[in-house]
C-alpha cells in the first residue's frame, strides 16, 4: 500500500463506522491530485490520534475529534480506502 501525508481541515464526523471528511490543503507529492478535494479517511484500532498544544503531545482517541480541527494525517492508500495510520490536531509546522 502507498502511504499519504496529508494536512487539512476536519468537515465532517461519521462516529457510527469512525470516520473523518478531511479537506485536503497539503499532501505528500504523490497525491498531489488530492489536494484541494474532499477525502473520506478510515481510522482502525491500530490507529493513534493526538491533540497538540505548542510543542506538547497528548495521546487521545476518536471522540476527541471535531470538526473544523487542523489535522495532520499518515495514512494507508488502498484501492478501496484511505486508511489512518496517525491523527494530529494542530500540529506545528517545521520549516
């Protein structure tokens, strides 16, 4: 499977199947395509979220999640879904 690196904007929450619509700003440059649209991305159990705050990282889990929350995301492409490997909330950029 390809990986994807993807920064973005939450716009929807599916809490029933664990799911996020994440508008797409940035991408790695294989998925430049998607920059600009609208993905579904999958989360699983082995999926790790954290929140954030200046240089310091808290783990939490899927209910923490909202929409309108910039997110940083490692995710698994298949043919079928995108795949969450790891979901950061306002993540500092470093240049």
């Amino acid at each position: 499977a390809h990986v994807i690196s993807m920064t973005g904007k939450i716009t929807e929450i599916e809490r029933s199947n664990k799911s996020i619509s994440v508008a797409v700003q940035m991408t790695n440059k294989p998925f430049i395509v998607k920059r600009g649209q609208t993905v579904r991305v999958q989360t699983n159990s082995m999926t790790v979220y954290y929140v954030w705050t200046g240089k310091k990282r808290e783990r939490v889990t899927f209910s923490t999640l909202v929409v309108g929350q910039k997110v940083s995301i490692n995710a698994l492409v298949a043919t079928t879904a995108i795949t969450a490997r790891r979901v950061e909330v306002n993540k500092p950029r470093y240049r």
